[in-house]
C-alpha cells in the first residue's frame, strides 16, 4: 500500500454513558478513495470530528506520518491537510463564490483590507483546480447543490489538502450530477489526494472506493478491499440482519381505477400525463430533476393546481386545487425534505404523528381525548416500529429512518385511500431503507394505493407493479418492472 497519510488507532469517544466510539481504528493511503459507511448512529460524524479535530477522543492518538497526536485543534488538522466538506458545505449563502473562496485565505493571511482585484485572483485560481466553470459574482445561495459542492471543494484544495473527508456528497444530487462529482474525485485522486468517502449507498461505494470501513453501534466491524464485497455481504455488515430482496407483486388490485389522470398539464411543468391507480398498486414515477415529476405530485396534492386535463376518484371527477381538498379526497403526501415540509422537529414525536388527525380524536368541543392520543401514538409507533423510548421526546432525536416512520404514521392515521411518496428514503441507512420499503409493501397488499416518486432506480424496480418515465415534462414511457432491466431504465431516462 501506498504512504499513509493518515492513522487513527483505538480511539475511543463516549457522550456521558453513551459510548460513541469503541477503539476504532483505520488508516487511508496516499491517493486513495476509503468509503467510511454504517448506518445513522453508527459513529461515522463523531470519527470525522476527532480527525478534523472538533472532538477530542476519550482514548487513542491520530498519527499524521510521523506526528502523533493524542487530541487536535481544528487548526492542527487542517495544517495535516485535513479538509471536511459537511453535508451542509458549511459555505455562506449571502455572499458571492468570489468571498467565499477568498475568506478563508484572507483570515489565515490575517489581512484587515479587502482588495477585489486579490479576491478574484484567489477565486479563479482555486476554481482551476478542478476546471469548475461558474460566475465568481453569483451568490452562492443562488447556484445548484452540485455547484455548492463544488465551490467547496474549491476551496478545500486552497489549503494544500492531503485527504478531503465528504459526508454524504451524494445525498441530494441527481445521477448525472453524482458522475460530474465522481470524475472530479478520480481526477484528485490522479493528484495524489485522499478521498474519505463517507456514505451507506451501496451502489455508489461499489462504484467509486478502493477500500472500504464499516462501523456499527460504535465498533470498527470489517476494513477491506470495496471489489470482495457484495450487496449482501456490505448490508450484513452494516446492519448485523440478512434481507431478502423481494420484489412486489399485486396482492389486491382492485377492478375499478381508484385514480385517473387523463391529460393533465401545468403550464411550464408538465402536460398530457396520463395515467390510472388501482388499490392495492405502487405506481412509480421516475426522471431527471426537472422532468416534471415532483410538479406533478404537488398537483395531486393540491399545492400546485394543474390547468389542463382531469382528475378522477373512484370514477368521479374530483376537484383538487388546495391540500385541503386533497386530503378531503384522502390522498397524503410525503416530501422529499422531511426536515423542513414534513415535520415539527421541535415538538415531540407524538405530536408530529397526531397533528393531521386532531378532528378525529378530539369531541364535538375540540377539546382532546388524551386517552385516545395516547393509544393512537402507540399504535403507530408499534406498527410501523419506530424506535424511541418515549413519544413525548423532540422528533429531533430520532435517526433519519425513524423521523420518516413518523412522516408516514402521520399520514396513515386519516386512514387514506393515497398516499403519494417523494423520495421516500432519501437520506436513511440501509436497515430503515429496507423497513420502509416492506410497510410501504405490506400497506399495498391491505389496498392503499401508492404512488413512488423516485430517482433511486433500484427502489423504483423494486418496490412498483408500474412505472411511468418523464423527461422534459412529458411521459415517455410506461413500463412493467418485470419486463426491463435497470440499465434499460436508466436509458430512458438519459
């Protein structure tokens, strides 16, 4: 193996009585790509904060060559040539890339005057490093994710990295923007640069780490070469269960449409889309970003009302032009951002899966039954397995997988007749990945009809008994699962 560039030997980290890192270990090579996965709470974020020196470790020491450290500085880390890109990109918004690449050599270079033309100098030379094309004056708050990313990277290549850590870069960009990124990390890699690649999707560590991590409930489980994995081996290892990929099949489909889109268009969005669900139906609606499919479902749950074509439910013509009436025709919608359009991650988890049906346990005076609130929560957190030891804790302290539970209790507790689903295990681990895909199965097998909106292609053959494609806001294709391969998927989508 090549020179390490870095070693962290049996470090140990624990929050009061809760033991975060148990002797982990694990050391990257020069120019190499070392995926770091495991599931939320697995120690992954507290690992990445002992290296770049935010948490100082109960136990072990982190060698640079032939420097050991018992604790770092943050400032100590980044000299070693330790960079963290976060998921957030820890960048500002308000100001333009130009600043933001700039800022942080100004500070280090302790100057007290800003000079434009100095700034603009930094900017570009930085944005050449990975031949990053982008108006130096946008604000950053105005570009793409990718281009947030990449702006980013930029700037962690400024300060002489030796190993850039990314925590989960995938999470919110599209397929092509994933293989822009992926080029971009071989060609850092062809410098010399070590990637820490910090993910749980497992085509994506296949296809780009050499070397692979796993950690779970805080213990290193296996370090090993990513091309002797498999799908099942990776998942075993990160979850400790074994699953069976089982592909859905129709249970109960009923006779009759349940919904019917006939030509139905948003002008700018989408037109012409036709389509009809039966109970007991996944239809899947895949694409781009930009090809109209998250528009469409704000339609069908009244946000964004369509000017063209018709709706109809249970053979009527149905008028949804609020969510309000939406949810009045028992149609549910599940964001793709759970954070800020599906939960009050303040108030407590009872709450967030109470707060759609207050009429229904409330009396003639609103005034709530706290006995039948309390046996609804409990319902729904048996049912569909949420993990919390009490249901009066903030929806904040519940891992990624956990607070989408309670997304979908929420929504199943107006006892629909739809629920439609955007991106619905984006950002959760393998192990509540698999959880949710088998109640999402089991509530289609008891007649709820179901509508998957996803890029996630494995997800989509997996989990729909249908699927539209739709590019530049029209349907071009309608195809069984069974009768295609992925491949085949993603090049109707391409």
């Amino acid at each position: 193996m090549a020179q390490t560039v870095l070693e962290v030997v049996d470090i140990k980290k624990s929050f009061g009585a809760v033991e975060a890192l148990k002797g982990v270990s694990m050391e990257i090579a020069a120019g190499e790509i070392h995926c770091l996965a495991g599931e939320n709470g697995c120690g992954k974020s507290t690992l990445i904060k002992v290296i770049s020196g935010v948490y100082a470790p109960d136990a072990g020491h982190i060698e640079f060559g032939d420097k050991v450290y018992s604790k770092l500085s943050p400032i100590e880390s980044i000299m070693n040539g330790i960079q963290v890109i976060y998921q957030d990109f820890s960048i500002f918004p308000n100001l333009s890339v130009m600043e933001n690449l700039a800022f942080n050599s100004e500070l280090k270079d302790k100057r007290k005057f800003v000079n434009w033309k100095r700034f603009r100098t930094i900017a570009e030379e930085a944005t050449s490093k990975i031949d990053f094309k982008v108006d130096l004056d946008a604000k950053v708050g105005d570009l793409s994710v990718a281009d947030k990313q990449l702006v980013a990277i930029s700037r962690a290549l400024m300060f002489n990295a030796k190993l850039i850590i990314m925590d989960e870069p995938t999470t919110a960009l599209t397929r092509k923007e994933v293989n822009s990124l992926f080029k971009i990390i071989l060609a850092l890699k062809e410098q010399g640069i070590s990637i820490l690649f910090v993910s749980h999707k497992l085509n994506e560590v296949f296809e780009i780490s050499e070397r692979f991590t796993i950690l779970r409930s805080g213990e290193k489980i296996i370090t090993g070469i990513t091309s002797d994995l498999d799908d099942k081996k990776f998942t075993y290892y990160m979850t400790g269960r074994e699953f069976e990929d089982i592909r859905f099949t129709p249970q109960y489909a009923s006779q009759e449409p349940l919904l019917e889109v006939q030509d139905l268009g948003l002008s700018g969005c989408y037109s012409n889309v036709n389509f009809t669900l039966k109970k007991g139906e996944i239809l899947g609606i895949t694409g781009l970003l930009g090809s109209g499919r998250t528009e469409l479902a704000l339609s069908l749950f009244g946000v964004k009302k369509a000017d063209q074509g018709r709706i109809l439910i249970n053979g009527k013509e149905a008028t949804i032009d609020s969510v309000i009436s939406a949810i009045n025709h028992k149609i549910g919608y599940v964001p793709d951002d759970r954070l800020s359009e599906g939960l009050f991650l303040p108030q407590s988890i009872g709450d967030n899966i109470t707060v759609s049906d207050l009429d229904n346990i409330s009396n003639n005076f609103g005034i709530l039954d706290k006995a039948e609130r309390k046996a609804e929560i409990k319902k729904w957190i048996d049912e569909l397995a949420i993990a919390t030891t009490d249901p009066d804790n903030p929806c904040s302290t519940l891992s990624g997988g956990n607070q989408q539970k309670v997304v979908l209790a929420k929504w199943l507790a107006r006892n629909l007749d739809i629920l439609i689903l955007n991106g619905p295990t984006v950002g959760v681990d393998i192990g509540s990945k698999h959880d949710i895909h088998l109640i999402l199965q089991s509530l289609a097998h008891k007649g709820l009809g179901i509508i998957i909106i996803s890029d996630d292609l494995p997800e989509i053959m997996q989990n729909c008994s249908n699927v539209l494609i739709m590019k530049g806001g029209s349907v071009i294709a309608q195809l069984n699962p069974k009768d295609i391969e992925e491949n085949q998927l993603s090049q109707y989508m391409m």
